[in-house]
C-alpha cells in the first residue's frame, strides 16, 4: 500500500534532502461505540488504510506540513507569540506538535509530506491517522523515543482543545498501539490493553454507507453531555460515581426515574454496551464468532434506538449486511449519521457477502459502497 520511491521523489522536489518515512494506520471499532469518553471498553483494529509522512527535521523551529490528499500547504512558528487554531485540516497537524510543546517538550522544525489512504469522514479516524504520524515524525526528528501511549494522550488532546472535537482516546490509541491480526480490548480508564485474536475462519469487512450527515459533530458533543447529566443526577443515590463506566445495569434501572427519558436512554446504550464488550472480549478469545456476531447486532440496535446516532441509509446498509449467507453479525461503526458499517464474514463466503451487499445497497440508496475485507495491523512507527 505504501510508495516510498513516489513519497521520496515528491519529498525531494518540494523542500528538497532526504527524509524519513513514518506510517499511522486508520481503525475500525468492531465493538463499543461512545464507550471511550466513558471511561469505557472498547475494542477496535487497525487497518491497513493509513496515513505515511516523508520528514525531515529543518535547522529553525518552523514546521511546514503538505497534504497530497487535499494538495495544500501550511507552515507555523513554533517561537510564534501564541499559536492559534485556524479551523481548518492543519489543526489536526499543528495542534499535536502545540501539544507537545505544552507537555514541555521542545521540538525542531521540519518539513512534512503527509500522503493518507484512510477515506476522510468515513469513521475510519482519517484524523487520527493524521495526527498520530505527525506526533510520530515530530517527535522521533526530534531525537525522542516516541512512547505511544503518551502519543495517543496527546493526540487525543490537540483533537480536543486545538480542533474542538470533544472525542475520547479510541482512535488515536488504537493507531498508536494496533496489533497485527488482532482486535485491541482497550479499557479507556486504565489504559490497559489486551490484544485479541480474529480467528482465520471470520475476516472483518467493512462497508462505506458513502453518506455523512452533517450534524455528527454537534450530535456527538451533545451525546457527551447527555453522559454527563446521567452521571451528575446519579451521583446522590450512586455515591462515588466518576462515569457512566460506574454504573451497573441494576443500578441504572432502580434508579431510572432519576433522569429523563432521553438521558436514561442514551446512559442505557454505554452501560449495555460496555458489558457487550466485556463480553466479545471473552467470546472471540474463545473463538465463538456466533455469540461474537449477535453482540455486534445487539451493539447496532442500541445505537440506533437508545443512542440515536444511526441514519436510515446505515441501518439499510446494516440489514442487508446481517441477512447475507456466512454473516456472524454487523452494524454500524465510529461515531455516527453516516459512514461504514462493520460485518464479521465467514472466511469462505467473504467474496459473495461483497458482491450482494453492494448490488443490494445500491438499489435499495443509489450509493455504490465502497466495501473491503480488512487484516488488523500494528500500530504506528517507521515505514520503511
Ligand atoms: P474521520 O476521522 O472519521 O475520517 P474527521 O471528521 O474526524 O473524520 O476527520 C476528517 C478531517 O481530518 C478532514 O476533514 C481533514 O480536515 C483532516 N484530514 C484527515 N486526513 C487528512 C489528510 N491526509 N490531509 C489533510 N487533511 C486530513
Ligand atoms: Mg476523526
């Protein structure tokens, strides 16, 4: 997937030398949606969609940064007075090497050639494949190892304060520390991560709804806040409750009058679907792909009716998916209002399962998805 000859070239006619190379991968989450900022579990994998930066450092503190993607270019001072966000792509570059910087690292400049094979706005995490290979290429230009469980904390917080996306640490985690051939179970509290084999007879497919609607972000944030109500009038009869990850299923029912309607709903899709991780957890390990398949179903249907963060082209998209011959189970993945839908598929009949879900899809939208089988790979580092 990777053409160093064609980042090299490239990288020689625009800022001329020779750089190095560094790759950050894009994720599918197979289990745990909105799970993260809950101080939850989740259980993505890194794909073979990534994003490859050619880098070298400069003798000042300047960064210039070019996307191949967008064809665009962008520089910033890092001895600027302040350094402000400018509501645009270079947010999610600049905000990192910020980021670092207010941790009290210092950085050198250097010029970054970023060329992305993520699809943007699919709920791949295009930008935290962005992010974490330019922390990656600052830092290690900089002459640091580049600890990748610090790096997933700081990209999470450019993402946070210097984009304004109020997103929890799944994606630039699981590009950090993704496992070849396995799903990663994250707990989003510890930080503790447990890699978890895909058993060779399932391969993970994932499906573009190829629609995106644009309220996802303002949703997203107000998700959030939903959490954080239920947490807050919880508190009194719950005690020493932190997050949603806090509260038992039990617990949320005794109490249920406490919220209203739409805040108990929304705090029943975390508390149900954070015990569906626990338990794919244990089931994959296992090698039940059946039970596995029917709490990726169980996850679908809480998303859509509890979180309220599905779409009508998605939930088609997730019907036909689950109704093909060799499917364990599929729904919607990332954070919502469009993008890919995730299916576990017998080995074997992986190549129907992408023919009749397209052909289906199509007539059923008009969209022709885009549709592929998917091997987990490690996490970011050199390319070489
Ligand atoms: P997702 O992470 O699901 O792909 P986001 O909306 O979180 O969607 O991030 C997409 C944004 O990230 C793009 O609009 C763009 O600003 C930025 N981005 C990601 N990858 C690149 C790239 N290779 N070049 C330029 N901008 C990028
Ligand atoms: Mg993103």
């Amino acid at each position: 997937m990777s053409d160093t000859v064609f980042l090299r070239e490239t990288f020689a006619e625009r800022f001329g030398g020779s750089p190095r190379f560094f790759r950050a991968p894009g994720r599918v989450n197979l289990i745990g949606e909105h799970t993260d900022y809950n101080d939850g579990f989740v259980m993505p994998a890194a794909l073979e969609f990534q994003a490859e930066a050619a880098a070298a450092a400069r003798q000042d503190r300047i960064i210039t940064i070019h996307s191949l993607n967008n064809g665009r270019s962008a520089e910033i001072d890092l001895d600027a007075e302040a350094n402000a966000p400018r509501g645009d792509w270079t947010d999610y570059a600049f905000g990192v090497a910020v980021m670092i910087e207010k941790a009290g690292t210092t950085l050198k400049g250097a010029d970054i050639l970023v060329s992305s094979s993520v699809p943007v706005g699919s709920g791949l995490s295009s930008s935290a494949a962005l992010e974490v290979v330019t922390g990656y290429a600052l830092l290690s230009l900089s002459g640091y190892a580049v600890d990748t469980v610090e790096l997933a904390k700081i990209c999470q917080k450019a993402e946070n304060e210097y984009v304004g996306m109020r997103c929890g640490i799944m994606d630039q985690f699981i590009s950090c520390n993704g496992v070849h051939d396995h799903a990663l179970m994250i707990d989003c509290r510890s930080l503790e991560r447990k890699p978890v084999p895909i058993d060779p007879k399932a391969r993970i497919v994932v499906a573009n709804s190829m629609v995106h609607h644009a309220l996802a972000d303002g949703e997203y944030n107000k998700r959030r806040q939903s959490c954080e109500e239920g947490v807050r009038l919880l508190q009194p009869v719950l005690g020493d409750i932190q997050a949603l990850r806090d509260v038992s299923f039990d617990a949320l029912e005794e109490h249920r009058d406490l919220l209203p309607e739409a805040t108990y709903r929304r705090c029943r899709h975390i508390v149900t679907e954070n015990g569906r991780v626990l338990a794919a957890a244990e089931v994959l390990e296992r090698g039940d792909l059946d039970a596995f398949g029917r709490l990726m179903n169980a996850s679908h249907v809480s998303m859509r009716d509890d979180y309220e963060i599905s779409c009508a082209e998605v939930d088609k998209l997730v019907e036909i998916a689950q109704s093909q011959p060799g499917v364990f189970g599929a729904r919607m993945t990332g954070g919502g209002f469009g993008g890919c839908v995730v299916s576990l598929v017998a080995a074997g009949a992986v190549d129907d399962f992408v023919e009749k879900v397209r052909a289906a899809y199509f007539e059923a939208s008009g969209h022709t998805s885009d549709i592929f089988a998917c091997a987990p790979q490690d996490g970011a580092g050199p390319l070489f």
